[in-house]
C-alpha cells in the first residue's frame, strides 16, 4: 500500500470508520470485481468514440453494488470521464422526472481534477482555453475587446454541435461568456446555474440569454445532449451515469412505478439510437427489481432489454452481458478484505498491528459480525468493516496494551444497523445492545 499517500489512506479509513463506502481508494478494496474490468474498459472506449452504452448491475443488499458503481467511476474518471451519480428515491429523485435526475446529476458531476462544482469549472476552463487559442494565432490581437470579439466568434463556432441538440443550452453559454466579459458575474452565475437545471433563477437572467421557462422533463433531454457535447468540446471522453438503487421504483404507486419503467424504457431506447453519444448509463438494483412482478417484469419490453440467462455457477457469468449480477460475500472474501483494510491503516505501530491484528482475530471478527446478522454473511461487509475499523484498529493504534482477543466484545446496536442489517439480526431499533464474546469459538 506504499503507492497510496498517508492523506487518501486516511480518508478511505475514515469513511470506512463511519460505515459508508469511501470516495477513493476503490483499487485498494476491490476484492472480487477486478474480472469485470477487461470488460468495462472495452465498453468506455467504445462510448469514447461517440456510442451509447449500458450497464445494469444486479446484486442483494451488501453485495457491494455501491462500492462497484465507484469503483467504476473511479476507472472511468482516470480515463478522462466525467462522471455522476443519482440516488434515485421516491420523493426526492423519482426516476420518470428526467429534470430532476439530471439537476441532481450536475450537483454531482465530478472530474479527474474537480470533486465539486465540476460543471461550472469546465465551462471556465473551456473559456480560457478558447482566449489561449486566440492569442497563440499569428497577428494575434492585443486589445482586450478585439481579443474577447475573436473568442466570442470562436466559441460561436463550437457551440454548433452544441446547438444542434439543444439551442437553449447554447444560447446560455453564449451569455455566460458574455456577461463574463461584461464584468456581471451574477448573470454569468444565474445562467450557470439554469443550465445546470436549478429551477429558481430570475426571469431577468434568462432574459438576458434570450431563454425562458423552468428545465422539465422534456427540455432535460436536450440539455443532457448538450452537457455531453459540452464535455466533448472540453476534452473529456464522454460521461459515466450512475443511477443507483433503482429497486426504489418497486415501492411507488402503480402509476408512478409504471412512469419510472417506461422512462427507463425510453431512456435505453434512446442510448441505441444514438441520441446520447459518449454516455454510458449505468443502473443498480436488487434481484426483485430485475425478476420481481413490480420490477422491470411489469413493463415486458423494459424486461426484454434487461433480460440475462444466468447459469447456476457465477463464475462462467459474462462479464461482457447487458445485465451483470455481484455475488455477495463469504467468509474468504471478508478474509482478503480485512486484510487490505490492515495493511491500508495508516498506523504509526505497524508492528503492533501485525502481531495484535492476526488473520485469525480478523476471521474471529468476521464470524461474530456475520453471526449477528443471522449467519447472513453477504450483510456482513459494511459493519464488518466499521467495527474492524472503529472498534478493533483505532483501539490497538492508540493503546500500546490492548490486545482484542483479550479485551474485545462485539457489541452491535440495533440502531447503527440498516433495516435489513436489523431484519436478519431479528432486532428491533429499540433492544438494548448485544454483546458478543470475541475470544470465544465459532459462532
């Protein structure tokens, strides 16, 4: 783990700390998931070259379909993606509000340089970029208004692609460059910001750009086109979407789940035909989502699409299949990324660890957690992980004496558990907590 600096080794730490799946270090923690990356690259490089693409991950709670989609993002945004991640909900971010998954979408758009504020940070540098080409030609200008009058001419110029999909979309632009050089930042920021599909921004502003009107579904559709045409124009290779936890869907109302799935629908449709060149849309979800009557099987063409014949052994499943599904953990896998998680630790006492942090106090761990959770093994990563991280490690980095085999006891609140973490351990919210005796034999 020398590769990974002392910073992001405790960032990664800490997410795992508080129970949640951290935002970097994916190739540090892949345990079981690196046979799909032959197939993802070959995908990305496909959608670098103008095409759709698709992907729907399949997986039970735990299997690690959250930590995939990252890890997946990560590969895709050290290739020169863009990429961005929509939680879909029922009341926040249902999926048949195309203007909401897309706004959403630009919260967190993120690039290999930018975390946050991606959007606005590209369309600057593209700016400056353009300023740059003007200046490097020969007899270049060098009065501030001729200089802004060529860039103006040429960013008129590259936004045909991006008028061709949406004219909106690049009439904005074109105002923001303008009100840049104005010296009126507000502007310039109240454009931004209805491009990037925030619905409060004064009617004034948009005057300005010669734009009218709220981003809704239909006006989504465009703007998603002229984002990736944006991004094309940039220098990125395309765009990574994640919608993650579509199984959400099944819990709506009948009318609202049937509008969710025929979006999907018309959204995959879209991707064959061509309409969205350079992204690669990708969906998790549960198996009830995928084979359940209120999944995808309530809308028979959607099912089609999604349809994978899975054998009885994973390990002959095609990575290369629209539809691929995660198996969930077992006690080897536990085992290996235990064992990654200790030799990522940013310790000042590594020889302590070593000899306090055996492999066999890590399968001790692993079999008291999962034994909690009913014997369900594949529930158990995430606390797994947590206790290890918070209860096990922090103690033995901090006090020269603890030992766990001596000193620890697995105690599990039903309040730090997720409802299914709590439905497998067959506990209430409200049960005092359990505690559990490390040391012992199995469970």
């Amino acid at each position: 783990m020398s590769n990974v600096s002392l910073l992001r080794r405790q960032e990664i730490v800490a997410a795992l700390r508080n129970g949640t799946v951290p935002e970097f270090g994916f190739d540090q923690l892949a345990v079981g998931i690196e046979r799909f990356s032959t197939a993802i690259d070959e995908e990305l490089e496909r959608v670098a070259r103008g095409r759709g693409g698709f992907k729907a991950v399949r997986g039970d709670w735990g299997a690690g379909k959250t930590f995939f989609s990252r890890w997946l993002q990560n590969r895709a945004r050290a290739q020169g993606f863009a990429t961005a991640e929509v939680q879909i909900s029922e009341t926040e971010t249902p999926l048949y509000r195309l203007e909401t998954v897309y706004r959403r979408a630009m919260e967190h758009l993120r690039t290999r340089e930018w975390n946050d504020g991606a959007f606005r940070a590209l369309v600057e540098r593209w700016f400056f970029s353009l300023e740059e080409e003007v200046l490097a030609q020969p007899g270049a200008p060098t009065d501030e208004r001729l200089v802004a009058k060529a860039v103006a001419e040429l960013l008129e110029g590259r936004l045909n692609a991006v008028s061709a999909t949406h004219p909106q979309f690049a009439a904005a632009l074109r105002a923001v460059y303008k009100a840049r050089m104005d010296g009126d930042p507000a502007t310039a920021d109240g454009l931004l910001a209805w491009l990037m599909g925030e619905p409060h921004v004064a009617a004034s502003v948009k005057q300005r750009a010669g734009v009218k009107g709220e981003v809704d579904h239909f006006a989504a559709t465009g703007f998603l086109r002229g984002l990736l045409s944006v991004l094309n124009q940039t220098g990125r290779r395309g765009l990574v979407l994640v919608l993650d936890e579509v199984e959400t869907i099944q819990r709506m109302r009948s009318d609202v789940r049937e509008k969710s799935l025929n979006a999907l629908r018309q959204f995959l449709d879209d991707l064959d035909g061509g309409r969205y060149p350079g992204l690669y849309l990708v969906i998790t979800g549960t198996p009830s989502f995928f084979d359940g009557p209120q999944g995808a099987r309530q809308l028979p063409p959607l099912a089609q699409r999604l349809h994978v014949d899975f054998g009885a052994d994973p390990r002959f499943d095609a990575t290369r299949a629209i539809q691929i599904r995660l198996q969930p953990f077992d006690q080897a896998r536990l085992l290996e990324v235990g064992q990654k998680v200790r030799a990522l630790y940013p310790t000042k006492h590594p020889e302590r660890v070593a000899e306090r942090l055996s492999d066999d106090v890590l399968v001790a761990l692993a079999r008291k957690v999962a034994g909690q959770l009913g014997g369900k093994v594949g529930l158990a990563p995430r606390l797994f992980l947590k206790k290890l991280v918070g209860d096990v490690l922090d103690r033995i980095e901090e006090y020269e004496d603890f030992d766990p085999v001596q000193h620890y006891q697995l105690t599990v609140s039903a309040s730090e558990l997720s409802d299914v973490e709590r439905a497998a351990a067959g506990i209430e919210r409200s049960v005092d907590d359990i505690e559990l005796d490390l040391s012992g034999g199995d469970t």
